[in-house]
C-alpha cells in the first residue's frame, strides 16, 4: 500500500502536467505578458510606473473635478467609479431580489417553470441581453417608458440611454433583470438544505417570519451568499459586453457609462496603445485577485 | 486361562500398527495413483493446449505480416492518391486561377449590391472570389494578431483608412503605388491612404452627406418648400414643429454616435468653411476655439432646444419621418436611398448661405492587400478591379454609392437621387469624413462627447475641451 502511494505521489507531476501546460500557456504567461508590458512604453522603453500614473489620472478613468455635476460631465465621473456604482447598486438588488425569489417560490407548486423563466436571462448572451437593454429604455417603443406612462410618470420618459444621468443606471437596473437569475437558483439550492425542522420548532416556539428569517434562513445561507457576492463582483469589475451594446463602445452620452473593461478595450483595439491597455488589465486583474483571495481564504477557513 | 505376558501385548499392538499402516499405506498409494495419472492427463491436456496456442500465435503473426503489407501498400497508395489530387488541384488552380476571399462591411441589401461587382471581375478574369463579411470595428481586434502571426483572413480587406495607413507604415499591407493612377480619382481622397507618399490602399465608392433629406410630398402636403437662407431653415424648423402629431422637426439618428458626427461635420463644413473643416481634422485649429465654439453656439445649440430629437437608434424612428408622423425631417448620408420604399419621393437639401467655397463631406470605403495574402497576384488585380472605372461603375449602378473615380460617367448612375447627388457633387470641394480621417481614440470620444452635447447642448465649453484634448 505504501508502495502504491509513494508511486502516486512520484507521478503526480505527469498527471498534472497536460492541465499544467495549458493553463501555463494561455493563462500564466499572457498574464504575465500583460504585466510586463504594462512597465513599457509603445516604442518599448521601460517606463516604471508611468502607465498606471497615466491611466489613474486620466479623465476617462477618475474624473473627480466637478462631483457637483456628477455623471452629466463629459466623462461622468470616470469608469472606475462607474464600476464601483456598479458593485454598490447591481450587487445588493441582484442579490436580494434572488433571494426573495427564491423565498417567495420555495413553496409554490410549478416554481420550477418561474425560476427557469427568470433564469432565462442568465443564459442569453450578454450582447443580446445589452440590446435587448437598449431597446427596453428607447422612449417611442421601449416597454419602461410604456410602463411610466401607464403609471402617468410621463416625466420619466426618455430614451434612458441617451441622457447621461440615467445611462449608467438604465445599463444597472436592466443587468439586475439578466443576473437575477444567478442569485436565485443558488439560494433556492441552499434553501433546499435547511432542516424542516428548524421551521417548525421556530414556528412552536412563536418565531415571527422575519425573527425566522434572520434567525434561521439569513445565516443558514452564510455560503450561498458568499458565493453570489464573490461571482457578482467579479463580474461588474469585468463589464464589457453589455454595456460595449446598450450604449456603444464611445462608453455612451459622454462616456457617462463607460466601464474599466470597455476603457481597456478602446485603448488597445480603438487607440492601438496596448501599454496603457495593459495597465487597466492589470488594475482590474488585482481588483479581482483581492475578491478572490478573500472568498478562498474564507472557504479554507470553514 | 494364562493371562499374556507383558512383552506379547507389545508385540500385539506392534503388529496391529504394522498392519494398520500396511493398510493405510496402501489406500494411500492407490489414491496418489489415481491423483498421478490425473496430473498426468493435465499435463498432456495443457502440452496440446500451448501446441494449438503456438500454432494460433504463429497464425497471428502471419496475420500481422499480411496487414502490415497490405496496410504499407495502401497507405503508399493513398499518398500517390494524395500527391495526384494535390497535382490535380495545382493543375486546376492554374486553370481556374485560386478562390480570393473579401472582407467588407455589406450585409443584407447593401451586400447584395455589392457582390455583382465581384461577379463581374469573376467574368473578367476567371478568379473565383468569395466574400465575407465583417464590420471595421470587429476586424480592428482581429487583423493585429493575424498579422503578428504573418497571416490575414483575406486577400483584399475593406477597412479605416488610418488603419491603412498604421499598418501599411508597419509593412503588413502590400504597397500599391504606381498600381493605379491617382490622377483617377478625387482630389484628396488618396491621401488618406498614403505614408510617405507610399500608397498601401484604394479609394473603392464612398457616400455624400449632402445634407437634410424630406419626402417630397410632405412638403407638398404641408405647404413646406425649400429654404435659401438661414432665416428660412429656421422658419421650416418652425413650421414643421407646428404640424399636429410632429415631435420634433429634425430626427436624429445615432448608431454608436457617427450621424451626430455627421450632422456636426455638415455645419462646419457650411458655416466655417472647407478649410476650418480641413484645419480641424489636420489638427491646426482647435475645438476649444473662439471660431469653433461661435459656430456651435450659433449655428447647432440653438437647434438642440427641442428642434432636433434626442439621438435615436432603431430603424423604426425612420418609418416615422418616411411617413410623417413624428420628425419632418432627416440628416444621413447618401445611403438613404436604399432605406426608403420610394426613393423618387426624397428631396434633399444642404444648409444655405455656405459662405466660400462650397465643399460636400464625402466618406469613401477603402480596401487594402495584406502583405500575408497568398494570391498576390490575384489579390493584386481585384484590387485593380476595384479601383477602376469598370468596378466601380458596377456598384454605382446598384444605387446609393458615389464613384471616387473621377471617370465613372454619369450615366452609370441609376436616374433620380443618385444621378441628381452626382452630378451635385460634380465641381465642389470634396471633404473627407473629419472622424474617419483621424479615427483612433478620437473617433469614439468625438461620438459620445456630440451624444452628450446634443441631451445637454449647456456641456458645450466641456464637450469641446474634451474633444481637444484627444484631437490630433
């Protein structure tokens, strides 16, 4: 038995090594590639850290002259605090509204048609979803515009899109719909593995619903919601598709919804300076690397 | 009766045991025999058995050797099969010339107006082409990596004129100078192709921007005519504004934010001139500029107070300025003509009282070779093709393209808008498309920053400086 395990251990790095060189080519090295160019200039001369002083002080990224005007200056108030606008407001209604869904249908009989319905936009292509966004806000034929009218907020119609302070929010609000679904199906899972019993010795013991819910339900999905806020966050700090849709690769209505992501993709594919490109990846690569150190330390303490 | 003695009852029980053993040992002997002749029979048994394996083995080996004979010969077979059909297709190749493949921007009806050009250099020359389709903005992030690897996914590729330019400089694109006859074609609409005085692409057929196009019979119908003057554009701005059901008297389209430019570009190009036109894309005359600033706060702003609609993206909004009911009147290029049901119903007209020389924005679609073809050659004729008299006479014959060469007659033209934007075009200073021309960085900043100004046309001092600061 020793044998065999010492074997096994001695052949470890053969199994390994198909997945190890895959992942070493087209996931280490390209990273690394990107964090060493982000040291040069285009014309290849070492620059230190003059790129990440560039992209941190330019407009496009943090533009926090004139706060007063907030998004409706060119600008707005620079991708990186749209992406952080982003975290504030997509994260916690994505988030709740998954879990009062799942709450809400974990009872209800043919649930599972609602769910896969509300899930439906977890699977559409975030480009499709952006236009669908684009259309859904657009003043003449757009379905919230429509419904602002029936409720006779006609001060409210617009082409949501078009105007710069409720570019970013329209983007938001209408990824709240999309991503819903997400949050949804891992909390009803973890509704799933709460103890009846739990409920009913709660419900003799003359527990109100919400003592139940903060008391039992809330910290009993302590895992679920960890996973929800790591997957949501990684994926607002990596916006591009459907926002590149719902309001153009300009970043819409003077940039007023532009996104770290998209900023990436103008300067390496628009201005063709991969040097400063590379710098934001590297920006948004250690943003994510902090989220995601975090949620492995924490399932590694658990 | 003598009892027996001590030593006669050993000698009893010794001859009992002598003769229990005795028995025993002959049980036991019969039984070894018995087991001995078995093994024996298993033995012969297993000799036959390893004979018939020696012999199935020895028929197996046989078997391999054959195949492996057979299998030599086959595979020998099929690469003299391969070597003919790579003879073949070498042979058919020369006969038939290679298939090239292009890369444009056409999809739906505009592909289709498109690909009877390549139909007819098919007919002229025997070259097969195929053709792809793919927008300027999906080949940006593509070409780069194709051409770092020293390969390209066409032999004769539509894209920006900078592009061009960038990527000529860098020798991923075959230069063609002294291929075609620059003195062909607009005045200036080369250049843009040009590093150095090296030309690394063509000038295919492009569209005008003439101007504000109305229906016909709208105007008819409303009593509307044509303005002359400033004062008069206005007064149709105001009259149409006063028609029951119209929301706003001009529509404005926005795609990612290129009609705004567009429209912009036109108001320059009337108000300031061909040369402030010329000096902003060259980069000698600021945005911020008095000049620049008096001519939107003049001429553009006042008209973003509710005469202009906000940006539109859909199609739909244009079925509503076709039929009336919503905007009475449209900027776009000369496209349009293959967006309406009646084209002989569209009027057009440019802003009036252009002080100078007039001049017409004019956006031609540019192609290039990339050095990585493997037809040169034949990329290199189409290329031609595509440039000449003949091609583009093909395409503007489809309707909705202008010729950059200078001799497509007129009569190539299909009658109506396309002749009357022709012959219109004849004679004026012809304007290259300002943000095409720079492209880059500044293109998208100049889109969404013209997207902000035209909802809150109060930003107009920041929009500018924001577009300064990414001018050439």
């Amino acid at each position: 038995m020793r044998t065999e395990i010492i074997s096994a251990k001695k052949n470890l790095p053969l199994f390994f090594s198909p997945a190890l060189i895959l992942i070493v080519l087209f996931v280490l090295f390209p990273v690394l590639q990107t964090i060493y160019i982000s040291f040069f200039s285009s014309s290849g001369e070492f620059v230190g850290l003059d790129n990440y002083h560039d992209v941190l002080t330019s407009k496009e990224i943090l533009n926090l002259g004139d706060v007063s005007q907030g998004l409706s200056q060119p600008y707005g108030l620079g991708a990186l605090v749209h992406n952080m606008l982003w975290i504030l407001i997509h994260l916690p209604l994505s988030m709740f509204s998954g879990l009062a869904l799942a709450i809400i249908l974990r009872d209800v009989k043919g649930a599972s048609v609602v769910k896969s319905a509300i899930f439906l936009g977890m699977v559409t292509p975030m480009i499709v979803g952006g236009l669908i966004l684009q259309f859904t806000f657009e003043e003449g034929v757009g379905i919230v515009n429509g419904f602002f009218n029936i409720l006779g907020l006609e001060q409210l119609t617009r082409t949501w899109t078009a105007h710069p302070e409720t570019a970013l929010f329209a983007v938001i609000f209408g990824s709240v719909w999309l991503w819903t679904g997400f949050s949804l199906i891992v909390y009803s899972a973890g509704l799933a593995t709460i103890p009846r019993e739990y409920y009913e010795a709660a419900k003799i013991d003359g527990a109100t619903p919400f003592r139940t819910f903060f008391r039992i339900t809330f910290p009993l999905l302590k895992p679920m919601t960890l996973v929800v806020i790591t997957m949501t966050l990684l994926w607002e700090l990596k916006i591009f598709d459907i926002v590149w849709a719902a309001v153009g690769e300009g970043g819409g209505p003077g940039q007023a919804s532009n996104v770290l992501a998209l900023q990436m993709y103008v300067w390496a594919f628009r201005s063709f300076d991969f040097n400063r490109a590379a710098a934001v990846a590297t920006i948004l690569t250690a943003l994510t690397l902090v989220v995601s150190v975090w949620m492995i330390r924490y399932m590694v303490k658990k | 009766m003598k009892m027996p003695t001590t030593m006669e009852n050993v000698i009893t029980v010794l001859v009992l045991i002598a003769i229990v053993t005795s028995a025993g040992s002959l049980w036991y002997g019969l039984t070894v025999a018995d087991d001995v002749g078995t093994l024996t029979d298993s033995v012969a048994t297993l000799v036959d058995q390893m004979g018939d394996l020696a012999t199935s083995v020895a028929s197996v080996a046989t078997s391999v050797a054959d195949l492996a004979t057979a299998t030599t010969a086959d595979l020998a077979a099929i690469a003299d099969d391969i070597t003919a059909i790579s003879d073949r297709v070498k042979e058919v190749e020369k006969e038939i010339g290679p298939t090239l493949t292009v890369i444009g921007p056409w999809s739906g009806a505009e592909m289709d107006a498109f690909l009877p050009v390549l139909a007819a250099f098919e007919n002229k020359t025997g070259t097969k082409v195929s053709y792809r389709i793919y927008r300027a903005e999906d080949l940006a992030p593509i070409l780069p990596a194709q051409f770092a690897a020293g390969q390209a996914p066409g032999d004769v590729i539509f894209m920006w004129n900078w592009f061009i330019q960038e990527k000529g400089e860098e020798g991923h694109i075959l230069e063609v100078t002294g291929l075609i006859d620059e003195a062909d074609f607009r005045p200036g609409v080369l250049d843009l192709v040009k590093v150095d005085n090296k030309l690394y692409g063509g000038a295919y057929t492009g569209k005008g921007k003439p101007g504000f196009w109305y229906r016909k019979s709208f105007f008819t119908a409303n009593g509307l005519t044509v303005p002359t003057t400033w004062a008069e554009f206005l007064t149709l701005v105001d009259d149409i504004a006063a028609i029951p059901g119209i929301v706003n008297p001009i529509l404005s389209g926005d795609g990612v934010g290129w009609p705004l430019s567009d429209i912009t570009e036109h108001f320059i190009a009337t108000y300031g001139g061909p040369q402030l036109h010329r000096d902003l894309t060259n980069g000698t005359v600021a945005w911020n500029s008095t000049q620049v600033e008096t001519l939107f706060t003049d001429r553009i702003v006042p008209l973003l107070d509710g005469d202009f609609s906000d940006p539109k993206t859909w199609d739909t909004y244009i079925e509503n300025w076709w039929n009336g009911s919503e905007y009475g009147l449209y900027f776009m290029g000369s496209w349009i003509t293959g967006m309406v049901d009646d084209p002989t119903d569209l009027g057009v007209f440019s802003l009036p009282e252009a002080p100078g020389a007039e001049g017409v924005v004019f956006s031609a679609d540019y192609f290039f070779v990339p050095a990585y073809t493997e037809h040169p050659k034949e990329a290199l004729e189409l290329f031609e093709f595509l440039a000449s008299e003949e091609g583009q006479s093909h395409q503007v014959a489809e309707g909705g393209h202008i010729a950059t060469n200078i001799n497509v007659p007129l009569d190539a033209y299909p009658p109506g808008v396309d002749t009357d934007m022709a012959i219109a075009m004849t004679g004026k200073e012809t304007l290259l498309d300002l943000d095409d021309t720079i492209g880059g960085e500044f293109q998208t900043t100049f889109w969404s920053q013209l997207q902000l100004l035209w909802v809150q046309p109060a930003q107009l001092d920041a929009v500018l400086d924001a577009i300064e600061a990414k001018a050439p």
